[in-house]
C-alpha cells in the first residue's frame, strides 16, 4: 500500500506534457527563415519605393510591413495567451500525432497562397506609423525575437492546446506559431508583387 501511495503522489508531481525538441526546431527554423526573407525584401529601398502602390486600393511596401509588425504581437499573444489558457486535451493531440508533420506543411502551403484573399482584423490593419524601412525592420526585429524567445525557453505542451482561427480549421499551439512564420511569408510575397507592379519606381 505504501508502494502504491508514492507512485500515485509521484504521478500527480509528475510535468504535464511538454514541447517536443523537434517541434521547437521546426518552428524557430520557419520564424528564423520568415524573418530574413523580411529584412531581405525591405532592405536598400527608397522612399519611393516604400510608399509606391500599384492601385488605390493596394497596400505599399510600407503598409505590409507595418501589418506583419502589428501581426507578430497580435499572433503570438494569441498563442501564449488565449490558446494555452484553452482546456489541454491530450488525447486528441495523441490521435492527431501521426498526422502532425502533413498538417504543419498543409497549413504552411495554405498560408502562401495568395490566391486565396483575407481580411485584416482591424487591430493589425496598418495606420500609417512606420516611416522608414529602417524603422520597420528595427520594430520588427524587436517583435519577432520576443516570439523567438517564448519558443526557445517554453516547455508548454503546445500540441495539446488547440483552436480554431477560422472555420474548418483546428489547429494547434505549434501551428499557432507556425501561423506567425507563414503569414509572414504570404505578405513576403505580397511585397514582391508591389515590387513586379507597373510603374514601381526604380529607385
């Protein structure tokens, strides 16, 4: 009986769940690569160039970045806050295991696609307050090092926490985060498409 009573105490003391090793690495490579394509697309421009758009009703250079600035805050709070406060369900996140890795790259392809449009929640639709190329990219790497530092220290069980940011989609913590990366890339294209666009100014 003694046996028994410390083996249950020592799985009520037990850690819950945490993040895996590789989905850690997964994701800090997505976010690590999403954000050199950033900097990359909005280096050396001219303010002709950051503020050129190629209809009245398309968004600059400037108005992207300023959005996916907004965006990062926005993305990661709603991971670290509003899923992992959602009732953790370990069992589902069992059952889906298997299936994980195709869903995380499915959803990335899906993020890319710019064929299919969205609308902006309006707390990240841009406002006009980054000036410079030099300032978005200081903001932005400021925003994205602190979604960089939740996931290189976390030991969350993110798999476990689940959401549904739109219907038909469930998706879980690591594909929250994965979120923050591809929706940085959809708007990477967003930007070079300004860039393709008639009448961008060649310097």
């Amino acid at each position: 009986m003694k046996l028994l009573a410390a083996l249950l105490t020592l799985s009520l003391l037990a850690p819950a769940a945490s993040l895996q090793q590789t989905d850690r690495e997964r994701v800090l490579s997505e976010l690590h690569a999403s954000r050199k394509q950033f900097l990359d697309t909005i280096a050396g421009l001219s303010p002709a160039q950051w503020t050129f758009k190629a209809g009245p009703d398309r968004w600059s250079i400037a108005e992207v970045a300023e959005h996916l600035i907004a965006a990062e805050t926005y993305l990661s709070t709603m991971v670290t806050k509003q899923i992992m406060a959602t009732p953790a369900d370990a069992a589902k996140a069992e059952a889906r295991k298997p299936t994980n890795s195709k869903m995380d790259e499915g959803f990335l392809v899906q993020l890319r696609d710019r064929s299919q449009k969205a609308q902006a929640p309006g707390e990240i639709v841009p406002k006009g307050t980054i000036k410079t190329p030099a300032d978005a990219a200081a903001a932005f790497k400021s925003a994205r090092e602190k979604t960089l530092d939740y996931v290189r220290t976390t030991n969350d069980a993110l798999r476990d926490h689940f959401f549904t940011p739109f219907p038909g989609a469930e998706l879980d913590g690591i594909q929250g985060l994965l979120m923050i990366a591809g929706h940085n890339e959809r708007h990477v294209l967003q930007m070079l498409e300004v860039k393709q666009a008639p009448g961008y100014p060649a310097k």
